[in-house]
C-alpha cells in the first residue's frame, strides 16, 4: 500500500510547493502551527477557512488512535497507534513531578531478536517514517494539553518498539525537527540502542549532542550474544571502542540499561562483570526490573533481588539506579499492548 503524504512528513519545500499561490508568510504559519502550538490544521484559525480544508485533506494525520489506557492516576498514558498499512505501534506518556516524557517507537516490530522482549518476538514489519516518529510526540503533547494548561513534552526517549539506530536514515531527521522546530532541547532526547556500533559512530559525527543509551543486559561476550543477538556481530570490546568515542565526542553520560533476569544476570559475577565494564566508561546503569512477556521461560528478579543488585554496584563504584516500574497494569513495557491488542478488536479506554 503505498504511503499518503503524512503531514509531518512534508518539509519547509513541500510546503512552499503545496502553498504554491498563497502569500508566502502563510507557510511559516503553517509550520508554526504544526510544530510550535501543536494543532490541527482545521484549529488554525488565522487561515482562512477553505485553506484549512485544504490542508487537512492534503496533510493526513500518519497515526490513528487504536486504544488507549491510563494509569497512575493519569500520570502514565500508553496509546495504540493504527498506521496508514495497518501496522501498530506505541508510545508512552509519563508524567513526572519536574518533567514529562514520552517514549516513542522507531520501528513497527524489531528485528533485534532478543526473547525477553515482546516487540522482538513479535519480528519485525518495517521502518517508521520521520513523520511518523515525529507525530508521536506531537500527539502526545497534545494529549498532555487536554489535562494540564499550556502542556508541553519536555523529554523524548526513542525506547519504545524498534531498534532506533536501525533506522537511522529517518531517526535523526526527526531528531533534528524535535529539536529544531518543536523546541526540545538536545539534551532531553535520549537514543536508546540495543548496541549497533556504526550507528552509534555516526552519531558521535552529527551536531546535535544527544544523550545515549545502552542496552546492555550482560557484560560478558557469551551471555549477551544468548540475550542480545546482534552481540556476535557487535561484540562488547567494539561497543566500549563506539561509546568511548561517543563520550569524547560529545561529552554527555552514558547509560547502560539492565533488564535483571532471575538467575540469569542477577548473580554477584554479574554485578562485577558490569562494574568492570561501566567503570571505565563512568557510565550511569538503570536497572530495569523485567516486566512479565508470554513466550519468554524466565521471570524477572524479585524487587528484594534488584536492590541488593543495586547496592552490589553502589559497593564497587558505579552510580546505579532503579528505573521506577510504571504502567504494569496497562501493558505500558514496549510491545505488550500491541501484541496483547488486535488492531480493529481494540477494547475501549
């Protein structure tokens, strides 16, 4: 099916070529109204009402509300998206005390393969668009508007569905327009990568000092490749070589995100295993206590196990953190609602 022309897919060009004819002030206020205030076409009343019409036939919404399910009072939103072939994705809008962050997803599926997660089991279908990405984010800052005044995304974390550095080609551009014509600053937009080195390489070139994550899970060779298949092709001396460039480059934190596993990467030798790892790189380690996924035999550690993980590593000298469990009841871990939800069967808010 071939693809609409998505309204965040249309750069300042295309604009000008579709507004061909108006007075050419009208497509700054086109693009201020889509990126800077966030609003529907048919909402831009400063245009007249038959350029309105037009616009919103012209530029389709690329995202089609399927479910969505609250929770946390309202703090945590995780929202089902239909796209133009069909296609399901996610996102994840978390309220916090000083800030608000949404999770966004890069692909449709993951071809990453790793079996504790449900995106990677459920494969991979295809890339998302730059637009498509971008229009996460749009939609959830509007959605934050509806409950409080003047709402406003202020942090994005590319760890939803998908491997992002996979698609790079997309990923960076919309990086470059959140930043550049939404307003979030650089450093509040994290790439979370499962450990892609050439891409991770690439980013260390580019202007933009983003901040990046590492899912690690295992910090030696034979049992991250079992975890994390693309281990054997990017084995962990050759991530240390991209991430030590990336921090030379770009002097932001690094973090290493480790889903704890009972019996599996829980272990004391593990602890020190990620210490003498993340040490040297003076890298930040979030544990993640793993959510429950059909089709994976192992189960996640206790919390009791979590925190003595933590200690273990506050004991050998790395800053770790417990990343704080939000949305279980709603299926808000990356890929659980689209597996759990059939597209056109989906139960109601």
């Amino acid at each position: 099916m071939t693809a609409p022309t998505a309204r965040y897919d249309v750069d300042l060009a295309a604009l000008g070529e579709l507004l061909a004819g108006e007075p050419t002030y009208r497509i700054r206020q086109v693009w201020d109204g889509l990126y800077r205030r966030r609003v529907e076409p048919a909402e831009m009343t400063e245009l007249p009402k038959a350029l309105r019409a037009r616009l919103s036939t012209a530029l389709p919404a690329a995202l089609e509300l399927a479910t969505e399910r609250v929770s946390d009072g309202g703090d945590t939103v995780k929202q089902l998206w239909k796209l133009h072939d069909g296609r399901a994705i996610e996102s994840v809008l978390m309220r916090y005390r000083d800030r608000t962050t949404v999770c966004v997803s890069t692909q449709a599926g993951c071809a990453m393969g790793c079996g504790f997660c449900a995106t990677g089991q459920a494969g991979f279908d295809r890339h998302l668009s730059t637009g498509e990405i971008v229009e996460q984010v749009i939609r959830a800052s509007r959605r934050l508007g509806d409950v409080v005044a003047d709402g406003r995304v202020s942090n994005v974390v590319f760890m939803g569905m998908g491997e992002p550095l996979a698609n790079y080609d997309n990923l960076w551009p919309a990086i470059e327009r959140l930043q550049g014509d939404v307003g979030i600053s650089a450093r509040h937009i994290t790439v979370s990568t499962i450990g892609i080195v050439p891409g991770i390489e690439r980013m260390a070139t580019e202007r933009l000092p983003v901040n990046l994550a590492v899912s690690l899970h295992a910090a030696n060779d034979d049992l991250r490749s079992e975890l994390v298949p693309i281990n054997k092709r990017y084995p962990l001396v050759k991530l240390a070589a991209a991430c030590r460039a990336y921090l030379k480059a770009k002097n932001r934190r690094l973090s290493f995100e480790w889903a704890l596993i009972d019996r599996v990467n829980d272990r004391r030798v593990d602890a020190a295993e990620l210490a003498a790892y993340a040490r040297p790189l003076h890298a930040h380690v979030n544990l993640i206590p793993l959510n429950a996924t059909p089709g994976w035999p192992t189960r996640g550690t206790s919390a009791e196990g979590v925190r003595a993980f933590r200690d273990r590593l506050v004991e050998l000298g790395v800053n770790a953190t417990i990343r704080r469990n939000r949305g279980t009841d709603i299926d808000a871990a990356c890929g659980q609602l689209a597996t759990r939800v059939q597209i056109g069967k989906a139960p109601s808010t």
